[in-house]
C-alpha cells in the first residue's frame, strides 16, 4: 500500500491509532461507484491526523481519498483535511494529514471517493456505535452499518491557542486617542 497525503509521503512520527473499526461482517459493504460514502465518528482525541478503510475481497488495486469533515457537506459541514492513498483488496488504505484540531466528543464525518473497482468493507451489525454510514445521492443514513474504518492521533501535537483579535471599536478609540494626543501637544508649543 502507498500512503499519500504528507509532505514526503509516509504516517506522521507521533501517530497513534485512536478508533479502529475493524469488524467487516460483509466483505464488499458498498463499491466507489455508488454516491455520497461516509462514515461518521465520535472523536475520542483532541487532533486527526489521518484515516483509514478497510478494502473489500473484491478490490482491485485503487486510489481512493479520504476526506475529514466537521459534518456532512450540504448539512453545514466544512472539509477539514483530506489525504490519497492506493491498497488493493482486504488493505487498509490508510491517508495522513497535518494535525487537525477535533473536540473530544464531537461528531466527525471521514468522506470516500476511489476508483469504481474499488469496494469498502464493512458490518451491518451496528458493530460501532459512536457512528454510522452514508451512502448514496444525498448522504442516505444507514444507522445500524459501519465501515471497517480508523482513525489516527498525535499524542504530541499541541494546538496553538488563537489570539482573540481586538474589537474594532477599540482600534478606532485608540487611533482617534492618538490623533487628539498629538494635535494637543503640537498646540502646547
């Protein structure tokens, strides 16, 4: 398998697997000829780092991108970090990206697209609970089948917090402020 997706290809140094789905009660869940495949997942780790699939028996070699999003695109979803990878059949094909901050508890959604030879293995046994798959125009919602998928972490990577801008009536006061302070000294002389 080739991973593709970091700068020089190949897993980040600190990464970690933090969710691995791996039960596959069917072998072929869903093909990359069908629309709209998604897995959704409760984050248990505050960054991704990447994700992974599980091919199914029936996969030639593909190239498939997976994709983090912070919900489901036309449902107020944003694309989070996206990653390429080539595996053939029962692979994980495992895609990495620069550390992407997740909320602990948060609902996040890994988006599929390959070639159309490729199948994605999964269970229809609800074998994970924090999340389900997507499949199909307009994301239809199959709530008790998984994908065999997993997650990756960077135990340590440390988010920089964001410095708040200032108020921009705060920046107007302090410019008027400094204006008056140098037309009162000029006037002084």
């Amino acid at each position: 398998m080739t991973v593709l997706g970091v700068p020089g290809g190949g897993a980040l140094a600190a990464t970690v697997n933090d969710i691995h789905q791996a039960v596959a009660g069917s072998e072929n869940m869903t093909g990359f000829d069908q629309t709209d495949i998604a897995q959704s997942y409760t984050a248990v780790s505050g960054n991704s780092v990447g994700a992974g699939i599980r091919l199914g028996a029936g996969s030639a070699e593909v190239t498939a991108t997976l994709s983090l999003w912070s919900g489901l695109p036309g449902a107020g979803g944003q694309k989070l970090a996206e990653g390429q990878g080539r595996g053939g059949a029962r692979d994980w094909l495992d895609v990495f990206w620069a550390p992407v901050v997740t909320e602990i508890g948060g609902t996040f959604v890994i988006l599929m697209t390959g070639d159309a030879s490729g199948d994605i293995a999964g269970s229809p046994s609800n074998v994970y609970a924090g999340g389900h798959l997507f499949s199909n125009a307009g994301f239809q919602r199959f709530p008790s089948y998984d994908f065999a998928f997993r997650t990756f972490t960077d135990p340590d990577f440390k988010a920089v917090p964001a410095v708040p801008a200032a108020p921009s009536g705060l920046l107007l006061l302090s410019g008027v402020l400094a204006g008056f302070s140098t037309r009162v000294r000029r006037g002084a002389r």
